[in-house]
C-alpha cells in the first residue's frame, strides 16, 4: 500500500502547556468546522482504508458558493462536499480518482490513470468547470461540469498527450505545452495560471482553460520554453522561482508564491511575457532567499509559503499567506506593497511562534504544516496537512 511521507517533524506531539491566543491579534477570525481527522486532541494518523470523512495530507482546498473541493493527497483522490460542510468530519458527497470511498493508491488504487491520480494538489471551480492539478502525472484535469456522482473520468487532458501518459513533460524536452509537477492552479483576470513547480516556471493563457495540447500564451521564470533550472541557473532574482507554487491576484494584479525561495512575487499589471517582478512580499530584496526563524521573528517574513490567497469582497480587501513551516497564516488588510509586516496572525499566539499546533495537542484553531488555503468573503478554508483535515475559519 502506497502512502505520501509527510514533510513536518513529529515534536509538534510534544505537550506543553497550551498557548492562549490574542483573539485581537487573529482579526476576528476562529475555525468554524473542521473536515477530515478528529479534534481536539492528539494527532490522529489516517486508517489504511479511507472513508468519505477521513483525509490524508490534503494540500489544496477550494471554496465556492456552491462547493467545497479538497485535493486529499495522500489517498490520491478528490473530495467534493454540494454546498458548504456545516458540522465537523462531514462526509464528502463525491469522490474522484479512486472507484469508492475506501480505496487509497496512486493511479485509481492500480487500475490505472485513466480514471486514477498521483498526489493532486490544486483544486478549483470557474464557471461551473472543476480544474484538478494532478501533479505526479504532470497533467491537468477538467471536467465540464462538477461531477454529482463517485469515479468520474475527467473530460479533458492537459499536459499529456492521452488519458494513460502520466511522464514528466510529457515524456520528451520541456516545452510551452507540457508539465513537470503542476502544483498550483488559478483563473485570475480572465487567464488560467499553472504554477509548473518542476520545471521552475509559470505558465499562462490569456484566455482561460485551453484546449489539450494548446501551448501557453505566456512563460514566467524561464527565459524559453525549453529552459527548466532553479533560479534560472543562478541565485534568486525578481525574474525567478525556485518553487513557485500557488497562484492569485485581480485583474491589475498577479501574485505568485515562490516557496522555495521563502517570499511572494508580485506583478501590475499582469504580464504579457517573461519579465521580473515589480512586487517582493517576506524577503528585504529580490536577491534575498533567507528562510526564516532564521532571521528576525517578525510578521514580515516566510518559511517556505505553500498557499496565496487574495479576496476583494465589498471593498475589504484581504491579502493571506500560508507560512507552512511556520505553522501559521498571516493577513494583511490590502496587499502591502511597502514590506509592512502581517496585521493578523492565525494558530499562533503572536508573530514570533511558530511551534506544530502550538507545541500542545490537536486543538480546534492549531495548524501543522498547513498547506492549501482557500479565501472567500469572510470564510477561509486551510488543508491542515500535517493534522490530516480541513479547517473552514470565519470572520465575525
């Protein structure tokens, strides 16, 4: 039986007397309902044959009006709730990439990709379409409508040439059209963002979804399509990712979490080619990769920032970052362009901790290793990863 080693250390067990959290310092956020693994208590590991409430490694989450979406990684499937969870360990409605609700395994748990997914990580509904990033086959899976019912197979295939190719670019030379780990995935001012972690770039088409095979309108990070080094072959630069990972922005702005260099990236307006940045978010310059605690214990810095998120709302802008490492999200009212430290923390009880749920047990608003977020109006929905659920925060 495969299962996905999970990258956080173990000494979040440890009990210590629990951190009172500065509910102020939080904005008025707390978590409403979780999904996935029990709490409050001790951290729960995942049983070998999953149901439709248990979940393991999510590391994307989407909220909609309609939906909620989770990439439950570890078992290599999709999770759809019709509606918004309201009680805790709610089952899902939907399960994709696997036959049932109990099977786990790459690959339809053996049956093969046609149907089956490797570690999918970015989730997403526009426009009634649901968008998965599978990304340990390299691709991008659409389906036409969300599915109402278990083991649907996806309507179309991006990044591979078929439904059963599942090769690192698409088995050949890096190119405009093909993949390499596609994390994060984003709609943002109309054009459809693949965050191609593996081969260090961003791909975009300016006109939403493409079709199979369509080479991307636009290539970040890399100076062609054929180029795939870190860094572009040299230290971090305003032109560079090392892992860029998750995607969003306005339509005068595109943002960008370059997680392996410990910082986001920023542009405006959205560019129609491979250019450098105009925006740096938790790094003092563009050269800078410094991951911390090492450094300052501020609001103002990352260690490694797996998620991105931005809401507008009715004019309340709210800008949030998951500091995964750090076991924390940060907020900010308004995109800072000026490098101001985070007016919000969450999980933590100010902005110099960053202990795995707190340094105590499994409570209600702890984090570890949160990996995916999801912003809508004043719910924000996190993959806990390294606690095994999803938590739905709201803003009172």
């Amino acid at each position: 039986m495969s299962r996905l080693v999970v990258r956080h250390n173990i000494t979040g067990l440890r009990t210590r007397p629990a951190e009172v959290v500065d509910r102020t310092l939080a904005g008025g956020w707390s978590a409403e309902v979780w999904l996935g693994a029990p709490a409050p208590g001790g951290l729960a590991l995942p049983p070998a044959s999953p149901s439709m409430a248990w979940m393991y490694s999510p590391r994307g989450v989407f909220l909609g009006a309609d939906h909620l979406v989770v990439a439950d990684s570890g078992n290599h499937r999709v999770l759809v709730w019709q509606g918004i969870p309201v009680t805790d360990e709610q089952p899902a409605d939907v399960v994709l990439g696997q036959p049932d609700g109990s099977t786990e395994g790459p690959a339809a748990g053996g049956r093969g990709p046609e149907r089956g997914m490797h570690l999918p990580t970015g989730v997403l509904v526009h426009d009634g379409r649901l968008i998965v990033a599978d990304a340990w086959h390299h691709r991008i899976l659409v389906w036409d409508e969300v599915p109402h019912r278990s083991d649907v197979a996806p309507d179309h295939i991006l990044g591979q040439p078929d439904s059963s190719a599942v090769q690192p670019n698409a088995d050949g030379e890096c190119s405009a059209s093909s993949m390499y780990w596609p994390f994060g995935i984003a709609i943002v001012g109309g054009s459809f963002w693949v965050a191609d972690t593996g081969n260090r770039r961003v791909l975009g088409w300016r006109r939403g979804v493409p079709e199979p095979g369509q080479p991307a309108d636009v290539i970040l990070g890399q100076p062609s399509a054929a180029d795939r080094q870190e860094n572009r072959g040299g230290v971090a630069g305003p032109a560079s990712f090392r892992w860029p990972h998750a995607i969003a922005g306005r339509d005068d702005l595109l943002l960008i979490a370059d997680a392996g260099n410990h910082r986001v990236l920023g542009w405006t307006p959205h560019p129609e080619s491979d250019k450098p940045a105009d925006l740096l978010i938790g790094q003092p310059d563009f050269a800078s990769a410094a991951e911390w605690p090492y450094g300052p214990h501020t609001g103002d810095r990352f260690r490694f920032p797996y998620a991105v998120c931005l809401d507008s709302g009715a004019g309340d802008e709210c800008f949030a970052v998951a500091d995964t490492a750090n076991n924390r999200i940060l907020l900010w009212d308004g995109v800072p362009r000026d490098g101001r430290a985070a007016d919000h923390v969450l999980a933590q009880p100010d902005f110099a901790s960053n202990g795995e749920n707190r340094w105590t047990s499994v409570q209600r608003d702890t984090l570890c290793w949160p990996y995916g977020m999801s912003l809508r109006g004043d719910r924000l929905a996190i993959a806990d990863s390294g606690n095994n659920r999803v938590t739905v925060w709201r803003r009172t």
